[in-house]
C-alpha cells in the first residue's frame, strides 16, 4: 500500500490508546491554517464538548478494545477547539442534520452539544453548515472526513482512518466538499435547525 493511502498509522495509534491517536490529531490540526471537515453522523470534533468527547472515546474504546485512557484523550480533542480563530486559522465544518440527532451519551450530554454549537457561531475564521435531512442533494451519501490545507484527507471509517495525499484523491473530495456545500444551509437558518433539535430534547432522559 502506498503512502498516498495509509491505514497503518492511524491504527498503531489505537493501539496505544485514545489518548496518543487524539494528541496525534491534535498536532495535524495546529500545524493546518485552513480545515474543512464533513461529518455525515456525529458533530466534528473539533466543536465536540467534552462530555461528548468522553461519551465518544467511550465508543471507540469499547469496539476496538484499546487502553482506557479517555480521560487524556478528552484533552487532546477538546485542546483543538481553542485552536478555532487562532493564527488566522479557518474552519469549514458541514454537519449532515442526522448529526445533531446521533445520540451520543444521553439526552443531557446532546443538550449540551447543542447549546454549545450554537455559541460557535461567535467565533472567528468558523463557518458551520447543516446539511437539512429534505435538502436536494448534489452528491451520494458517504462518510465523513477532513480536508487539511488542501493536501490531505482524512477518511473516518470503522476499519481505520485512511489518509489521502495523492492530489487526484484530494481533488475528488475538495469536489466532494463543494457539492455537499451547496446541499448546505448557513447563518440564521442553520442555527434555527440546530434549536430544532434542541428543542426535541426537552424532557427527563428516559433511555434505559
């Protein structure tokens, strides 16, 4: 397998734990002035809160059975969000509306999310859209990933996380992102459906 299409990596940091894949990322996404990420089903993680973080981590460290070491690794991820306006750094995160549905830790743990991505739209160098479940769509769905400085993809899958850096790979998902963008909706009408979907969560937690 060739370096331009790499699961190795990503992989052998599992291993290790949470906590070393998160720095591992947390370091790619200093070193990026311009980010452009699609998540299909749960919020990027660069706007995560921290107990979505741990809910999260919790997932992955009970699938792929890897060390336990999520309280590190909540602090890798969440040290990313206070990268959003640094530097001149900017961020173009498409969130599918399936996203802010995606129970990640209960009822509490999602109002919180919510709440928080609605606080984001404050910050510099972040623009944040939400794809709308009834949006015509320009592309077929797929899964999630990230566009760095527009010289490497990253791809979220349950088997690995591939990295792209072949320039024919990073074009077709630069069109990816275009087209996705344009099934998107921003400003006023974004946060509107984000307070939808808080608004679904009112009430005790009744799962379990």
């Amino acid at each position: 397998m060739s370096a331009a299409y790499e699961f190795s990596g990503w992989d052998a940091l599992l291993r290790q734990g949470v906590g070393s894949a998160q720095q591992d990322f947390l370091d790619l996404v200093r070193s990026t002035k311009d980010t452009k990420q699609y998540c299909a089903n749960v919020i990027c993680g660069d706007l995560q809160t921290p107990d979505y973080v741990r809910a999260m981590l919790r997932l992955v460290v009970d699938f792929h059975r890897t060390p336990g070491d999520i309280e590190t690794g909540v602090q890798g991820r969440t040290a990313r969000a206070r990268l959003i306006g640094e530097e001149g750094r900017t961020y173009h995160v498409i969130l599918a509306q399936e996203a802010l549905r995606t129970n990640i830790g209960g009822r509490e743990v999602m109002r919180g999310q919510l709440a928080r991505l609605l606080e984001l739209y404050e910050l510099p160098g972040l623009q944040l859209g939400i794809v709308p479940d009834r949006s015509e769509q320009y592309l077929y769905p797929g899964h999630s990933f990230g566009i760095f400085d527009g010289k490497r993809v990253e791809i979220e899958l349950y088997g690995g996380a591939p990295t792209h850096t072949d320039p024919e790979q990073i074009n077709v998902y630069e069109k990816a992102f275009g087209l996705l963008a344009r099934s998107a909706v921003y400003g006023d009408a974004a946060e509107a459906l984000i307070r939808l979907e808080l608004a679904a969560l009112e009430g005790p937690d009744r799962a379990g």
